[in-house]
C-alpha cells in the first residue's frame, strides 16, 4: 500500500522556532529539509461557529506543506491515484512545537476533501517507539472493552448507552463491556439488568476504586482489547485524566479523584504483547500538549508503547462531542470485525485504526452540523477536527480466530508470540543477506517461516507483510 508520510521537527538553529519539514516515506534521497513558514499554535478556542475556520486551517497547512517540492509532488500524486486507500501520515516531533496544529484540518487546495473524513487518505499522527513490534495480533471474540466511565457532574449514562448500543448491534459474542463507574444508581441499576440476564454484553460492574493498585489489577485481570474513558482531562500541570469516586458525587468540597498520568497507564500490561490494542480518551485535552513542552497523554501512551493506538480531544468538548464519537467509532469497529467474521476471514489483514476513525469523524459532521449543508459543516464546526489518533508507525496486523465449539483449543498466546519473535528475527536475516550468499541459509530460513506459519494458521505472506 502506498503512503505518504511528511515530518515536521525541530530546527537546526539554537533559539530558533520555525520548524522544519521533510518527506518521509515514500524515501526520496534528493529531499531535504525545507522551513514549514507556518504558524504555530492552534486558533483561538471556541465552541461556536467560525465561518469556513477549518477551510482556512486546512489550506494555510497544505499551502505550506506543498512548498517542499517533494512533499508537494507526493500530495499530488496521493490526490489524484485511483488506489481505494492512499494514507498520508503526520510525523510531529515533540520540540518541533508543531504538535498543536490543527492538522485534521488539512485539506486539498482548491475546495478539495478534507484528508481526515476521507476513507482513502484518513489522516492521522504517526510516533516511533522502542517497544518491540508485534508482527501479529488474534482474537477470539468477543472484543473486550473496559469503560471506565467517571465524569464528575456529568452523568454517563449517555456514553454508557451509546457503548453498549455498538455492542448490542454488532451482534451475539462480538463485544462484552466491563463497565466502572462513580455513580453509585448507574452502577445498581445495571448490576439489576445483569442480575436479570437482561445484559448479555456486559461483563461485570464495579465502582471506580479509591487507589491505582486496585485499579491496575481491573485493568489487568479484564485484559480489554480496548480501554475506554469518559471522564475530566487537562493537559495542565501536566497531561493527566481524573476519575471521580463515589463519594465525589455528594462531597460540598471533592476531591481530585483517582488522577491517572502516563505513568499509571504504563502498568496497563499483561502479557508480552503489551496492553490495549486502542485507548480511547473521551475527555478534554487528551491530546493537548501542556504549557511547558510535554507532549499529549494521547501521543505518549503510543509512544510508551502502552497502546499501538490512542484517540484524545485536542481542546475542551461538549458532552455531545463524547457520545457521538463514542457512537460513530465503536459502530465503525465492531461493524468492521462483525464483516469479517461473517466473511468467514481467519488469515491475517491490517485492521486500519485511521479509517475506523474517519467514520466516527464524519459523524460528528452529520450529528452536530444540523441546520448546516454537509459544506457547511465540514468548513465551519471545528469539533469534528478535535479528535486526534496516534499511531504506532507499524501497520496493526489483526487475525480472526473464530471462537471454539469444541474444536482443538488455539494456540497458546505465550507459544505464539515465540514463534512470531522467531519469524521476526529470520525475516531480519534474510534481509541483510547479500545477494546471492547463503542459499543454504536462505532455503532453510524460508522453509522454517513457512512452518512457523502454518503453526499460527496464517500464510508466510501475510506474515512478511506484518514484519
């Protein structure tokens, strides 16, 4: 699959502040870096509606963009290629202070698309990081998702509902919910509904615990594939959210809550694979850079190696913003799984956490654009650009395993990830071998990826893809 990916970093020159951007992939020797004459910092914060501000974000971005002849030459080539997917990818580098852009505005000149609510761009921010890679993820439904859902002052019974709505219509076995909550009613009332056997998608319900350790041990033992919070967030002292306790609710003074910054994320972890395959931080500034140069909580929990994806809100939001996001990004990831199991599909593909947002995009275009023209909307409410996802510069290989009927039992996790860490390393090999040395080597090496392939019931092709 094509791509384009452009990076913006810091510049070379002490004291100076204008950074600079370069082309990144596709690889160009003859690319170099150029100033990005830009301005930094995001507009002013409103929630009303400014005529055409992202039509005016968006061609200022791209105008400055395209200065950079290569990078200028591969936007056009992405714009104009008739491949059903092209994605174009930011790199922001933490000192570049280019971060705080509103780069889900960026647009095509000319009243074109708008590259993050189109399927075949679906732009979004890339980060490297030092964890090792994981050639291959499986599931066996159904998708786990921990909400935790503690927003004080604002209830979530909304956002609990739009959760297990996706859930209910994904179908039977496709997503089971373990919700954790502050409000004491919600958390009774749908312990009534499970109780009744009238909540077959949820897993359990607990009140948010008073300290981490408690809290790490949930998160540990429910193993979510997603992890999922409704809650207050601030990028000030530093990039933290805050859940409220029960008591919370009734307290004249409360008090802060169970504060969670990226450290505490960082022991979301459970077995050598990592944690949560996606965060989701439904909460104001969750990728919102503070004051003194901390990168977003959304970016570091990429970075960190906590999540391979993280959705956070670039600036405050109303509580609609939440609900349709919610709405709009669930529906689009379970429908997503829910094709491929009916498809029968069990060898491995990319699950394209870009495009699953750009569903959720376009719907808070058409939920909170009402009274608008589609145009309208796209060019003057600023909401549907505020979520950001970060991705893990690796593509996100996902295998269904479709659930067991008595059948052999799958492989074990801890046995699989060996042999993907053993095909990693000769696929390493087989590359810095020279041309034509080694055939012994080679045919053997490529003989054992094929077995290890058939092990983990995948084709040694899906398998080089995912290296």
């Amino acid at each position: 699959m094509s791509r384009v990916v452009f990076q913006l970093s810091a510049f070379g020159e002490e004291g100076a502040t204008t950074p600079l951007v370069r082309l990144v992939e596709p690889v160009d020797d003859q690319a170099l870096d150029r100033t990005f004459d830009c301005p930094t910092g995001s507009p002013a914060r409103a929630q009303a509606l400014d005529a055409d501000v992202n039509a005016r974000e968006g061609d200022r971005l791209f105008q400055a963009l395209a200065a950079h002849e290569q990078l200028g030459d591969q936007l056009a080539v992405a714009l104009h290629s008739a491949d059903h997917r092209f994605p174009v990818y930011a790199e922001i580098l933490p000192r570049s202070g280019a971060d705080g852009l509103p780069w889900e505005a960026l647009r095509f000149p000319g009243d074109g698309p708008y590259l993050a609510l189109e399927d075949k761009y679906a732009l979004a921010r890339v980060v490297r990081t030092t964890a090792p890679p994981v050639p291959l993820y499986q599931l066996e439904p159904p998708l786990r998702i921990m909400a935790l859902l503690s927003c004080l002052g604002l209830g979530a019974a909304a956002e609990l509902r739009e959760l297990r709505a996706a859930a209910l219509e994904a179908g039977p076995g496709m997503a089971r919910l373990l919700v954790v909550v502050s409000e004491e009613e919600l958390a009774s009332g749908l312990q009534a509904e499970v109780d009744a056997g009238t909540a077959p998608e949820i897993a359990g319900v607990h009140l948010v615990p008073p300290d981490h350790h408690d809290l790490v041990r949930l998160v540990n033992e429910f193993k979510p594939h997603v992890l999922h919070l409704f809650c207050h967030g601030s990028a000030e002292p530093v990039p933290h959210v805050r859940l409220a306790l029960k008591q919370d609710w009734s307290a004249a003074d409360p008090g802060i809550g169970l504060a969670l910054e990226k450290e505490q994320f960082a022991k979301f972890v459970w077995d050598t694979d990592g944690g949560p395959w996606l965060v989701v931080l439904n909460c104001c500034e969750g990728a919102a850079s503070s004051g003194d140069g901390a990168t977003s909580l959304a970016r570091d929990l990429v970075t960190k190696g906590v999540a391979p994806a993280a959705v956070g809100m670039r600036e405050p939001i109303r509580s609609a913003v939440a609900s349709t996001l919610t709405q709009g990004l669930y529906g689009a990831l379970l429908g997503e799984l829910t094709t491929r199991t009916k498809a029968g599909a069990t060898l491995s593909a990319p699950l394209d956490w870009a495009a699953l947002t750009v569903a959720a995009r376009n719907r808070l275009v058409t939920e909170l654009g009402a009274g608008l023209s589609p145009t309208q909307a796209r060019n003057q409410s600023r909401e549907w650009t505020l979520p950001a996802l970060y991705l893990r510069w690796e593509e996100f290989q996902l295998q269904l395993t479709p659930a067991r009927n008595g059948g052999p039992p799958r492989v074990d996790p801890e046995q699989a990830r060996t042999w993907r860490l053993e095909v990693a390393a000769l696929q390493s090999l087989l590359a810095a071998l020279p041309p034509g040395q080694g055939a012994a080597f080679r045919a053997g090496a490529v003989e054992r990826i094929a077995e290890l392939a058939g092990l983990l019931g995948v084709t040694p092709e899906a398998l080089e893809e995912s290296s």
